[in-house]
C-alpha cells in the first residue's frame, strides 16, 4: 500500500506563450507552444513521487491517446495505476496562457475527471484508509471529495484539501474535517469574501476560517511565500528571490513536496519551508510536471 493517495485530476496542459492576451476579436501570433501532463491531482502525485515518497493515484483517464499516455507517464513516475479508472469520455484539457511577466492564465475541460465519481472510491477504500495522507483538490466531483473524506476519518487518516479551483456552494461540515486546507490566496478571497490585497488581509481572511473550525490552513500567496495558521499559532514563510519564468503548477509541487515531507517525519513548518523551497525551483523552469525536480537534482542545485 501507498503512503501517499491522491484523488484528483489529470490533464494534458495545452501551453501557449505569449507577449500580451489579445483583445476581443483580435488574432495574435505566440512565440511557442508546448504540450505537457499536467491536472493538479497529477501534478501533485508526481510532484510527492520525483521527491521520493511511496504515491498512489486515484483518477479517471480518458478513452483516448491522451488517457494512455497519461498512463505511461504515471508508470515512468514511479505512481500506482492500479486504482486508476478508465473513463468514456475524452481526457481533461488544460489550454493554459503564459505571458512575460510569467504569470498564466488558465480553462480547464474537465473531460474523464467527471467520471471520478463517490461510488467509485468504495472499490479502493483499503488503500484509503492505509495510508499516512490523502491528498485531495478540485477538479473532480465535490461529491467524491466528500465520500473520500468519511473513508479516511473512519480511519483517522489525514486528509489534506487544496480547494482549487474555488467553487461556490462547498458543504462546510466536510472542510472543517480535513487537517490542513490549502487554497491561494485569490481561492481564500472567492471562499471568504474577503479582500487579500495585503499580508494583514490575508491574515484577518485566514482567521475567519480557523474562528468557523478550519484546523490547519496554509495560504500559499506567491511571491509573498507562505502563511500558515492554526487556532494558536501563524507563521508566515517567505518566498525565496529567484527569475521566475513560468509559474505554471507551482502551487502543485509545493502541494506534492509538502505531502512528501509531512509524510516523511517532519514538523508542519519543516515542511512548509522544504515544500516552499521545492516549489521555487520549478517557477525557475518552463512547463508542468516537467519542471519538478527529483531529489537527486535538488540536492544538486
């Protein structure tokens, strides 16, 4: 059994880089394009697996070239494919802009991932329910999060939930049950309705979410770093300075390293900060998955 379980997404990331959006009714050329796995469930698990930890993926792959390739890609990853389901639908797209600033613009189809459903996850609840952390995000059915939430408090597992992308309507009662709760910064504005322009807005929006039963929430808010803060403790981590160049699944690889190294023994602020220097490596590098470093590179650079 997996030490790490993700129930998520995958994605084929369709990337185009470009000088500016255009406007309504405008053509522009792009300088580049590029095609990549991505999904944040996926990116997750690959994120956790390149760093060393034992993963297992729950997803829906499509019925297509896509869904296979996905496949290969999770086998040549070191991930568990044996609680994957093979969807009728065509694979999730990802179309994703990146322009200069390295800042991205984001659509998802979800495709395949529509058929990860509540029902589903009964199949595979011994995995669940054995492992150290399930991690989960949104870009699946709210409705199977929920199901994989009870599986894994029945048997005290933690559960980490990244609630991206935020939606409306989420049942409070399932959050309030999670051990850590991750949005960013703009997910932690749509779900409190509260501004985050500044570090002390963050704060007084993060609060509102301890005040209502969140027990740990970490913030990750860009260039600004990391907030953690829990009932009676915050810590903010600063971002490290580096030349970002593509964003892109950076949210992810913090997500995935900080699973690895939760799971791995170290404190909740240890591995904030290993997870935030991970994640600053891969802003350094163009694409997804394939700017995730594996333990070996890292401890090269």
């Amino acid at each position: 059994m997996a030490d790490i379980t993700v129930i998520g997404s995958n994605m084929i990331d369709l990337m185009t880089y470009i000088d500016r959006m255009p406007e309504e009714g405008e053509t522009i050329s792009a300088p580049s394009f590029s095609m990549g796995f991505g999904g944040k469930g996926s990116n997750q698990a690959i994120a956790a697996s390149r760093l060393g930890s034992d993963v297992a993926m729950i997803t829906a792959v499509g019925a297509d070239e896509f869904g296979q390739q996905q496949l290969d890609n999770y086998q040549e990853n070191g991930i568990k494919t044996d609680m994957i389901i093979h969807g009728k639908a065509n694979s999730g797209v990802a179309p994703i802009f990146v322009e200069p600033t390295s800042g991205n613009r984001i659509i998802i189809v979800k495709g395949a991932n529509d058929e990860l459903t509540p029902d589903a996850l009964d199949q595979f609840k011994s995995q669940i329910q054995s492992s150290k952390l399930i991690v989960l995000q949104q870009e699946i059915p709210l409705e199977t999060n929920y199901r994989a939430i009870e599986i894994a408090r029945a048997a005290n597992v933690p559960v980490l939930l990244n609630p991206a992308p935020a939606v409306e309507g989420i049942n409070r009662e399932f959050v309030n049950q999670v051990q850590f709760y991750a949005p960013n910064e703009t997910e932690l504005s749509t779900i409190t309705g509260m501004p985050v322009e500044s570090i002390d807005e963050i704060k007084a929006a993060a609060h509102k979410l301890i005040d209502e039963g969140v027990e740990n929430l970490i913030v990750t808010i860009g260039s600004r770093g990391v907030l953690w803060v829990c009932k009676d403790d915050f810590k903010l981590i600063d971002a490290h300075k580096v030349d970002a160049v593509d964003t892109t699944g950076a949210g992810d690889s913090f997500i995935g390293a900080f699973a690895h190294y939760y799971v791995a023994g170290e404190s909740v602020s240890e591995a904030l900060q290993h997870a935030n220097d991970y994640a600053a490596v891969t802003v350094t590098r163009k694409g997804t998955q394939k700017s995730y470093p594996t333990a070996a590179e890292l401890k090269n650079l």
